[in-house]
C-alpha cells in the first residue's frame, strides 16, 4: 500500500532560538537598491615632509594639497566619515515573527549603515514618548507613542499625531538619512514630513495587500495609493505587487523574499528516506491550505512540515491527515 502521509503543524513563535543563529524564512537579496549613498568627501591630504619630496620641484601652478589629491582615488573613502543612516519604518515589531523586516535592516547594517528602526506598535497610556534600545552593530530600535494609540494596520494616522511621533524621531539625528525604508502605508504622513525636511528619497518596501486581511477598511487602500504616487522608489515582494504599483509608481523594482538556508542547523538538513517540502512563518487566513492539503494527498510518498503559530482553522485542520 501507499506510505502514510503526514503533515507535521508546529504551533510555535518563529524565534531565533528555535532555529539557529535566526529563525528567518524571508531573506533579502544583498543586491544595493537604487539609490545611491551620498560621496564622502575626502579631506585633503597633507604635503610630503621636504626629505620626502623628489629632487625637481613641482609645477608653480600646481599646489601641494592638488597634488596630493590628484593621486587619491575618486571612490577612496575616509574611514572615519561614517555612513549616513536609514529610518526604517516597519511593518511588524523587531521582536515579532523574525522576517522580512528584520532581514532587511540587518542587511543594511552588514554594509555599514546605521539603522534607525521605528516601532509604534505599543498601545499602552502609560508609555514614554520615545525609547532609544540598540539590538546590534549599527542596528538601533527607536519605540515611539504614537499620540492616541491608533492600530497601525487598520487606522490612519491623523495630521497632528504624525507631526508629534516626526519630531520625536528627527530629535536624536545628527544628519540627513540616506533613505526613509516604509514598509506601511500608516506612516506616510510621518515619511512625507521627515522627507521634505530632510531631503531625503522615500522607499516603499510593498510586502503585502492589505485588504486582503480582516478588518482593513478601504481607507488604508487610499493612503497606500497616495504614498505609492508620491515614494521615490518603490520594491514589490511579489510579482502580483509589483504589477499593481506599476500605474502608479515613479520606479518600482522587485525584490523577492527568498530562503536563507545559513540560518538552519545543519542537522536540518540531512537527506532523509522521503522527500520533506517545508514552510517557516505565519499560518493564518492568507496560507492556502486547500493547496497544501492537495499536495500532501497527491505526493503521499513525501512529508510535508509546517512551521509557525496556527492562525486559521483551516490550517489547524490539516492535522487531520494521517
């Protein structure tokens, strides 16, 4: 007879415990955006001492300090000029599901960048204004109590709470960022100000379709819209994204989530006697599990392991299979 199928659910936060060095299902490809950081200028260097110099004496019209710079290289840059920051505004909590959001800050930080990642997801009255944590090299979290504890997934952030929460975040920073990185369409009134007071390019990292989960109203549509039109660049996490941006977008590109595997203990994987097809992250309303279950009856040869919290009855029934 056919080998018993099985479908494994794992109810369980997606941590970095659970998985190794991070628990990342998402990754971003480390390919640079298009847009480019500003040059460092290079300071002058200083003249050779007159020992060092050579015997014949340089061109009147040419100064030591010109000389000096003609022989460095244009792209040569300072070590100590720093990098200029990114303000992420994300769409999930740092230590939430560990995903795309995450991925992408890190990988920002890797090159350098100092990361300014802004949550205002805390809804609590007793809270302060603003809390500075840093999560690693170059990595920073940035909470702020958005004025009326609005839900950032189904409320619009109003005119005067959005010019409170841009003056809280542009109080601690020494210099223009290179980019506003947005990820919800709930601070667009936050990125349109910091933007023009800046001067800085605005990104819109469209992970998701909003109205696609319960509750969103139609207003959210209309933000996102407006936020699409006015963004310098937009990325897409899926080709269906990308497709809808287009009509509306200056520039949009697309920048697909993708498997870290580095982040999985080897002992993961190891070959086993049947085929395994694995999947890390949310199981909620969105997962197609009518697809799953297919698939798991027509190839009853393999085991098909789900991991993540159970969000949908749907999904908790496929633990029915055998």
């Amino acid at each position: 007879g056919a080998l018993a199928r099985r479908v494994r659910l794992r109810q369980a936060w997606v941590r970095r415990s659970a998985l190794g060095r991070s628990a990342a299902v998402l990754r971003i490809h480390h390919g640079r955006l298009p847009i480019q950081a500003r040059p460092a200028q290079a300071r002058p260097a200083e003249a050779p001492p007159a020992e060092a110099r050579p015997a014949q004496a340089p061109p009147a019209e040419a100064p030591p300090a010109e000389a000096a710079q003609s022989e460095r290289r244009p792209d040569q840059r300072q070590e100590s000029t720093p990098l200029p920051p990114v303000l992420f505004f994300s769409a999930l909590p740092w230590f939430f599901r560990f995903q795309r959001p995450q991925q992408l800050a890190q990988a920002l930080a890797r090159r350098g960048y100092p990361v300014l990642f802004v949550e205002g997801f805390d809804r609590g009255r007793l809270l302060p204004a603003r809390r500075l944590l840093t999560i690693g090299e170059n990595l920073h979290l940035l909470r702020v109590c958005v004025p009326g504890g609005p839900d950032p997934f189904r409320e619009i952030l109003t005119a005067a709470a959005a010019t409170t929460v841009a003056d809280r975040i542009a109080e601690g920073l020494r210099r223009s960022p290179l980019m506003l990185l947005q990820q919800l369409p709930f601070w667009t009134p936050v990125g349109t100000q910091l933007r023009r007071q800046f001067g800085a390019p605005l990104v819109y990292d469209r992970i998701d379709l909003h109205s696609g989960f319960p509750g969103v109203p139609p207003s959210i549509d209309e933000v996102e819209a407006e936020l699409i039109r006015g963004a310098d660049l937009v990325t897409a996490s899926a080709d269906d994204l990308l497709e809808r941006s287009r009509p509306l977008a200056r520039r949009v590109r697309l920048l697909r989530n993708a498997v870290a595997l580095e982040d999985f203990p080897l002992a993961a994987r190891q070959r086993h006697a049947r085929p395994r097809y694995g999947y890390v992250g949310a199981l909620g309303p969105w997962f197609d599990a009518d697809a799953v279950r297919a698939a798991a009856i027509e190839h009853s040869q393999a085991d098909f392991l789900l991991a993540g919290e159970v969000e949908d009855p749907a999904v908790a029934a496929l633990s029915d299979l055998p």
